[in-house]
C-alpha cells in the first residue's frame, strides 16, 4: 500500500501548527473551568452539610432532654389506625383500596 505526503508551505504549516496550540490551550481552560466548577460546588456541599450539622448537633443535656420530649409526644398510631390511615390515603389519592 502507497503513502500520501503533504507539503505544505512554511506560512500553512505555522499556520496549522498554531490553531493547534489555540486548540490545546482552549481544552487546558475548559478543563481548568470544569475542575473549578466542581470544586466549587463540592465546597458549597460542604457547607451546606456543616450548617445542617451545626442544626442537629445537641450540645447541652436539656437540649437533648427537649428533643426527647418531643420525639415522645409526637402522634403514634397503632397498627390498626395505621392500615385505616393507608387505606384512606390510597383511597384519596391514588383511587386505590388496600
């Protein structure tokens, strides 16, 4: 099998060899602005993973003693009102019977 060869001229080739080293340098920048993006929003996951610690964190004993009391006065249903409730949901909103 043959073999083609191009010559170029010098102006053609710097010309190519030029919009090759724009295309590399644009790729590095998107990749640069990509990377920075990322990190970006994984800083802002941070924080906001911080912020919802700093809320649930109890830090004194009546804290823990108030979120206690309300963990235990919260609506607790038995196993009965809890398949009548199922059973008025599906009928509600999906027109379903269980």
């Amino acid at each position: 099998m043959g073999s083609l060869t191009i010559r170029l001229d010098d102006e053609t080739e710097h010309l190519l060899d030029h919009f090759a080293q724009v295309l590399n340098q644009n790729k590095s920048a998107v990749a640069r602005a990509g990377i920075l993006d990322y990190l970006q929003r994984q800083q802002h996951l941070e924080a906001q993973k911080r912020e919802l610690e700093n809320s649930i964190k109890v830090s004194s004993i009546e804290a823990v003693q108030k979120r206690v009391a309300e963990s235990e006065s919260s609506c607790r249903l038995s196993d009965e009102e809890y398949e009548h409730s199922m059973n008025e949901f599906f009928a509600s909103e999906l027109g379903l019977v269980r």
